[in-house]
C-alpha cells in the first residue's frame, strides 16, 4: 500500500542511486522488493521464522503487475524543506521518507503533518477559503466511504454471479444460455431443472468430471497465487527484550494473495506497513482466485477475502485526494470503513460488518469512522441488493425466516452446542496451526501448487456421494437454516445419490415427518458424515496457498451438528409428545425447528474460532431478519467463547498473526508486567551519532552503520543524535537516513554530514529572538560563561568579521560555522554563476565544544542588537533548498523525539506506546541518553508475559 500497504514502492529521487562508485561495495537498501518463483528446495527462503523477524523491502517498484502511479520519495511535502512558512514546519519532527515495507507508521506525526495541513487550509480566505473549508474538505471522507461501498457491491456481485456459474459447469451447463447459473436456469423452466444438461447423461463419468473441473479452478487459483508472491528479506532474529544477537538476513516469499486476509489486515490497521498487499496486483489475483476457490467445492469461504477486497479497494480509492493519500493514519479511517463493508457484502449485514470491523479487525475506531464505517457498508448492501446476483433478491444464499416460537426446554440443546463450537473452535486454532508450521519446516512447502492440487482432489472425491458435502457451502449453509413446512413431506428416495445434489432436493432430504427412528437414523447418518468430513478439510485447507476464508466453513460445520442435533430433538419431540418436559409440544404437529440449531451451532462454532462474540450475534439476526432467537444465539455463542477462552486465550486470526511474525500491539489484554521501569526494558547496545565528532559523520562511515544495524535485523529503527557529553539532541531514522544518503550520491565516501544546523532548528524569530540553541553543560557552565563574555565584549567593540557574519544570520546559502571552531560562517556548498560543479568542504579533526558555545552566545548578542523590525514583520526564513546542499541531513532529523525518564514505571511506557502510536521511545537519564524501547521490542516482551501466563 501507499506508504503502508499499497501495490507501489516510492522510487528514489535520483537515477544514479546504485550507479555511484562506493554504493557497489554497501548496499544501503535492506532487502529485495520483487515477483519471483518460489525458490528451490534446500535454499534459505523456507527456513523457519521466528517471531516478529524485522523484514524489508527495498524502495524500488517491483518488476510485477500493473503499478499505476510513481509517487515521490519524501512522505512529507518538499516545500517544507525549502522555506519554513508560518503553520506548515512540522515543529522540529524532521522532513520524513516514505514508510518501507515491514515497518511501523508513526501515528504522531501523522497527526502533526494532518494539523499543519489545516492550518494551512484555514488561512485561504474568501470564498475559496469558505469553499475549502466548510465544504469541500469535510466532505472528501464521505464521497470516498461511499466510492468504496458501491464498489464493494460490485464487486461482491461480480464475485458471487461467476462463482456461482463456475460451480454449476462441475455438474452441467444451461442449454437456454450457458451463462446462467444453476439455480436461474432452473428456475426458468415450468419442469424442474428442464433446461439444465447434466454430465452425467455422457459416456464420461460425472464424478470425473465434478473431481476434474474442481481441480483445474484451484490450480489456476493456485498459479495465480504463486505468481504474484513477493519475495523479501527477512532478520532471523526475534525481538525477545532480553537478548540482542546479530544475524544475517534470509529470504521468505510473501504470498499475499494466498489466505483469508484478515491478520494482515488487522496489522495494517494497527500501523505496520506491507507494500503491495492492498494493491491493484493482489486485487485482482485474490478476486479471480476467489471465484475459481469458491466454485471448485474445496472448504474456502469468500468472507475473510472480501474484507481483503474491500480494503484494497479502501486502499486504492484513497489516491483521489492528497489528505487521505499522503497520511498514513488517515487512510486507515477509509481502510477501517471498507473493511466494514467487505463484511458486510460477504453476509449481506450492514450493521455485523460495523460490528465486526470495530471487535474483530480495526485498531482505531472513533465515532466519525465508526458512522462511515456505516455508511460504506450501508451502499455496499445496497448495491449487492442491486446487483442480485443470484436472482431471488437476497443478498446471500442463506437468508432465511422463522415463524415459531422456542421453548425452555430447547435452552439445555443451545447450550450443548455451545460446547460442541467452543471445542471445535479451540481444536480447530490448534490443530490448524500444526498444519502451518508443518507446511512451513518440511518439504511441503516447497510444493504448494501440488498441495492444492492434492487437496482438492481428495476433497472432491470423498465428497461427491454425500449431498450435503457435494453442493456448495453457501448452499449447504442456507439449506441447513431453512424450516420445513408444516404439512407432511416425504423424504425422497435415492438418498445419496446424484439426483439430489440441487437445493431443493437437500431441503426435501432434511425434513422428515413421522415418530419412528428409523425414518431418522438417514438423515442423522448422513449428516454425520458430512460433519466429519467438513471438519477435517476444514482444519486441513486453510492456510494453502489459495484464497481462502474461514468464516463460511467453520459455519458450516457449526450448522451441520446444530441440525444434527435439532433433527434429533424434533424426532423426541414427536415420539414424546404431550409427556414430561415435552408437554407443550401437542402429538403429530410440528414442535420445534432444527433450522434454528443450525443457525445457533453456525455461531457458536464461529465464535470458538475466532472469538468474536457481538459481531456474530449480530450477523445471524440480520440475516434471520427477527429477534425472537436473539436469547439462543446468545447462549450458544457465549458458552462457545468461554470453552474457546479456557483453552485458547486468542483467536485464529491473533495466532496467525504471530505465525506470520507481524507485530500487533493488543490493547485489549491485560498484562501482569515483570519489569517494574523503562530501563529494565530498553534496549542500549545501540550505535550513535555525535555531531561534535564531524570526521565520524562521512558519507562512507554512516552507509556502514546502516549496513551494520540491517544485519541486526533493526532497519525499521533508527540513530539517536547525541553531543560530546551525550545529550540527545534528536533521532534519525534509518529511512530517512538512507535516502538522505541516497541525494549524495554524487559525492566522495569522504564527504562530511550535517545533522544540527542550527537554521532548521530555529523557529521564528518573529517570536523568539534568542532562538539559537546553546550547547552548554552545567558542569562547564561557569568556565564557558567566562569565555563567552570575553568573545563578546571582543567582537562588539571591534566589529570583527566574526561579528559581520553573524549578523547576516537569516542571509540565503549560510552555514553557522559555530559548532565547528570556525570563526566565519561558510557556505555548505559554494557554487559559482553558470557552474553547476559544487565544492565540498569536508573536516577530519575534532571541535572544540567550548569554543562552539562562545559563538553560539556571539550568534545569539548580534542578533539581539540588530534592528528589532528587521526581524520582528518577517512571515518566513529564507533558507537554501535541500537539493542545493545534499550533504545536511537536518532536515530529516526529528529534533523533538518522545524521551521518558530511565525511572518511569512500565505502566507509563505501555501508554505511551499504545495511545499514542509512536514506534519508539528514547530513554534518558537527566538529559543524558541512556537507550531505546522500540515498539516491536515490547511486542515481543509482552509474548513473553502471554507465554508465561502474567495476563489476565
């Protein structure tokens, strides 16, 4: 994406990034960023990950699908940069790059950069400015949520009409017109079914050919899926906040459009950055991959891609306006609402996919989102409604009504099947996640087209005889939650057999009237069997290398013993009419209906799984369109998530989450901390810059220390900016110090950098006259104070050229020398008319930090007797723009990093990190630099407190 997730990588701002002759000895990028092929067996991309590994991409587009827009390398705007004009500075929080791949967006400065954004806006006035900001601005958020909603429903509709068409070639085609689905050829005809043609009246058999059509739609899904991969560079190091080794990267290949989607989604929104997983590329894949995954019968619902979908298209739509493309924490609101909507199109619920998006995905959710999360998810409904894509004006296949009451007695029932989906659910996390790691540490892996190929096969044709196994799961699911009639119907004959693979004939087969077992031991065997086979495959097919969900088959198997059960209730109900606690049921009429078990063991099972308790509620009354069973789902959806809890303390998508190693940051767990202070937790083997030593700030010693903290596994990270009595002054990130790197590729490995001019660190001198920094420690204080008056005194009563100089502090092209020892202020890069040829001035020995605070004071005294209105109707501070002076890295220093006290309590630390989204704090100690916390570092410490059991 864009800066998070999107389908492009910035581009670096010069040609000749790796064209310069001391770059082919240090690669400053981190990783690799590009389409390949799985690699051969025995190679490092298959080794196993560790939890939370610091991956990278490098900053270049991938050579891969459709990327349709190159954007600039610099995150922040380049103007700010250039001159520093009243309400745009970023207040000392430094000129940023573009996040890279595997890293964690700054919730800060987003802010920050979002206020000076509408500081700028209200200073337009006139009727432009009315325009901009009464109008225009408030409502960009509104026509983007509903953009994304219409384009949901499109693609839901588009989505559900072609795989439901694909689904019906498996068993024949309509001779009407062979793009009509099944179920509207059907219904087109007066006979039943009189237009469809079916295989089997061929010499070929229709079980070869259902096993063989379902193959070839998960292969290509699966080449798809392969093709697209992504291949980055991965630390093998874990963030553990005790031990700090340094490593070697490997290689994994990222199969984006392989899965449900939902994690990953998750960790976008919580702020980490995956290039390309939202993009136009994975778009498309998991779309077409999702149609052929859908029609080929194997246990993949299309619930956890669409929430994929929908985000990319969140993603993808945010490039019509600037505020939401070029604000990271921004486009979350629009992705956050999307999300919603995906939901909501994928089970026609608008007000479950809300629900879902706030309990379930998003990290942030405030009241403006949480009402366009609504909006988007209201067109999105409506426009599936629109579409009809199954022709019967329903949004899915399993919508469905109830016209009866439930009785107490059924509440025992409710609860039993509670159990059966916390246990499932808490079976199914475990079991699943072996299955991954085993796909991950053997040769399996390597293969993952065979894998796909073998799997449906063996899906396919174990369940070809059953009826209940040979439809698809949307079917299945909507067929389980229908109510019989009240009149008596005869269960066909033939069961099992491939006349009754329609819908129609499946509901015929569920009801049964009469009170003898033996007319129910059929129905209950075959649903037994249908419950053990969707189990297994269930537990075995999520996490191929297809696109593939989980909510609609974990509801299917919920559903199916929930009928099992309800079946077996209504046959008591008739064999026991009238006695002991079936005395409310009068003989030989209907007293219960087992579609409702079905619709409560579909949510508990979902609810074992996931543990997600409202949205679920919520999702089944939508589609049931009645309250009356709002007491059962209740009961069974809260029982599932107390046994889930019990033996599961996350849900499926949290543990895969840490399988994948993505950081995600629960704010929703309590933890029993261990460490009682921040210098229990924070990291100091870290390496620094000291801008009093100039000679160890060259271009060539700083491309090392990029290298050398990449090999660590620590690109996402950064430098602390210390003097010579290591105060912190400010931090550098390794992003913005490598393209800062980048812009001087040009120049010798020898040229000194600069990382504190004192002109960016002023303000206005409009409001602060003295705004020049003093670099004084109170230890030396009284010896500097001494030198300082006698420099003074020297240079105002011989006006010096010292003084002159100084004088001239706001004139274009200066560089205050003050810090270095000299005694004139030179130009960073002196350049002649018509001569483009730049001169570098570059120093080997070390300053004297007591001659440095004397010129700051004489900076400061010329200043201060120039004439006040020279300065005081000043509106800016005319400054050399970047790209005339490479080599000063000011710019992209952030001059004003969060620090807390080395004594703050590890309670303080949690809030910091979680509230306010920074992915970093600096520890201190009296204004000395003492070490870092990084986010990803007390992620990983409170794994350690969940593993150990210190959470509550």
């Amino acid at each position: 994406m864009d800066g998070s997730s999107g389908g492009e990588v910035p581009q670096p701002a010069s040609p000749t990034r790796r064209q310069a002759s001391h770059s082919n000895e240090r690669r400053w990028s981190m990783g690799t960023y590009e389409r390949l092929r799985p690699p051969r067996a025995g190679s490092a991309a298959h080794e196993q990950a560790v939890p939370f590994p610091m991956l990278r991409a490098e900053d270049e587009a991938p050579t891969s699908w459709l990327i349709p827009r190159v954007r600039s390398a610099l995150y922040d705007s380049e103007n700010l940069l250039g001159v520093a004009h009243l309400g745009r500075r970023n207040k000392g929080k430094g000129i940023r790059a573009w996040y890279t791949s595997y890293t964690t967006i700054d919730w800060l400065h987003d802010d920050i950069r979002e206020q000076a954004r509408l500081r700028a806006l209200r200073n337009v006035t006139g009727t432009r400015g009315w325009w901009l900001n009464h109008l225009w601005d408030p409502v960009q958020g509104w026509l983007l949520v509903i953009l994304v909603g219409l384009l949901c429903g499109l693609f839901a509709g588009f989505i559900s009409e072609w795989s439901e068409l694909l689904a019906g070639w498996k068993t024949g085609y309509c001779r009407a017109d062979w793009r009509l689905s099944k179920t509207i050829c059907c219904r087109m005809s007066a006979a039943e079914c009189e237009y469809w043609h079916a295989w089997e009246l061929h010499a070929l058999s229709s079980r070869v050919i259902f096993v063989v059509v379902g193959v070839v739609y998960t292969l290509v899904a699966a080449i798809l899926v392969v093709r697209s991969a992504t291949r980055v560079t991965v630390a093998n190091r874990g963030v553990s906040s005790s031990v700090e080794t340094s490593v070697s990267p490997t290689v994994k290949m990222a199969y984006y459009g392989a899965g449900s989607g939902i994690p990953e989604v998750k960790s976008i929104l919580a702020g980490f950055v995956i290039h390309g997983f939202l993009g136009v590329r994975i778009l498309i894949v998991k779309t077409f991959g999702l149609i052929l995954c859908c029609a080929s019968g194997i246990m993949a619902g299309k619930e956890g891609p669409m929430v994929q979908i929908a985000s990319s298209l969140g993603n993808i739509s945010t490039r019509i306006f600037d505020k939401y493309y070029k604000n990271e924490a921004k486009k979350r609101e629009i992705i956050s609402a999307a999300a919603a909507a995906g939901v909501s199109v994928a089970f026609g619920a608008p007000i479950g996919g809300v629900l879902f998006s706030l309990e379930e995905v998003s990290y942030f959710f405030p009241n403006k989102t949480m009402l366009r999360s609504l909006t988007c998810a209201l067109v999105a409904a409506l426009m599936l409604k629109a579409y009809d894509p199954f022709g019967t004006g329903k949004l899915v296949l399993f919508q469905t009504t109830y016209d009866m009451e439930y009785h107490w007695f059924e509440m025992l029932a409710f609860a039993v099947i509670g159990v059966f989906g916390g246990l499932y659910g808490a079976l199914f996390c475990r079991l699943n996640m072996i299955v991954n790691r085993l796909r991950k540490a053997t040769w399996v892996g390597r293969y993952p087209i065979a894998e796909v190929v073998a799997i449906t096969t063996l899906t396919l044709a174990c369940s070809y005889q059953n009826p209940f196994t040979r439809i698809g799961l949307g079917e299945l699911v909507g067929s389980l939650f229908q109510e019989c009639p009240t009149d008596t119907v005869d269960r066909p004959s033939g069961i099992g057999g491939a006349a009754d693979d329609d819908e129609s004939a499946v509901e015929r087969l569920l009801c049964v009237a009469s009170n003898q077992l033996s007319e129910y031991l059929p129905l209950l065997s075959l649903l037994g069997f249908a419950l053990l086979n969707r189990a297994f495959f269930a537990i075995v097919t999520f996490g191929c290398k297809v696109p593939s969900g989980l909510v609609l088959p974990t509801m299917s198997i919920g559903a199916l013993f929930g009928r099992l059960v309800g079946t077996y209730v209504e046959y008591l109900t008739r064999a026991y009419a009238g006695k002991s606690v079936f005395a409310q049921c009068p003989p030989g009429s209907r007293c219960v209906i087992p579609g409702i078990y079905a619709l409560v063991g579909a949510g508990a099972t979902l609810t074992g799984a996931t543990h997600t308790t409202i949205a679920v509620v919520a999702i089944l009354m939508e589609l049931t369109g009645n309250l009356i069973y709002t007491l059962p789902v209740l009961v069974g959806v809260m029982t599932a998530r107390w046994i889930a809890e019990y033996f599961n303390s996350s849900g499926i998508y949290d543990m895969l989450l840490e399988h994948a190693g993505h950081p995600y940051f629960d704010t929703k767990t309590q933890y029993i901390h261990t460490c009682r202070t921040a210098a229990e937790l924070m990291q100091t083997d870290l390496e620094t810059i000291c801008v009093d030593y100039s000679n160890e700030n060259t271009l060539e010693l700083l491309s090392t220390r990029l290298t050398r903290i990449s090999e660590r596994g620590m690109a996402d990270g950064g430098f602390p900016i210390i003097n010579s009595h290591g105060h912190l002054l400010g931090w550098i990130a390794c992003a913005e110090l490598e393209f800062a790197i980048t812009r001087c590729s040009d120049m010798p490995t020898s040229t000194e950098c600069f990382l504190n001019n004192p002109l960016w660190q002023m303000d206005y001198l409009a409001h602060n006259s003295t705004a020049i920094p003093h670099y004084r420690t109170p230890a030396k204080y009284k010896t500097h104070q001494q030198n300082c008056d006698i420099a003074v005194k020297s240079a105002l009563s011989n006006n010096s050229d010292t003084s002159s100089a100084f004088v001239g502090l706001r004139r274009p092209w200066q560089w205050l020398r003050m810090r270095f020892g000299d005694t004139t202020a030179k130009p960073l890069l002196s350049a002649t008319a018509g001569n483009t040829q730049h001169s570098y001035q570059t120093h080997s020995h070390r300053r004297s930090t007591s001659s440095s605070s004397c010129h700051d004071s004489i900076a400061a005294t010329n200043i201060l007797h120039e004439d006040p209105s020279s300065y005081l109707t000043q509106n800016t501070i005319p400054m050399p723009h970047f790209q005339d002076r490479p080599n000063d890295f000011t710019p992209f220093v952030d001059q004003t990093p969060l620090t807390i006290s080395a004594n703050s309590p590890i309670e303080l630390v949690a809030n910091l990190l979680s509230r306010l989204g920074v992915s970093y704090l600096c520890v201190t100690n009296k204004g000395i630099f003492c070490g870092v916390i990084f986010k990803k570092a007390y992620i990983g410490y409170l794994k350690e407190l969940e593993e150990a059991g210190y959470v509550r």
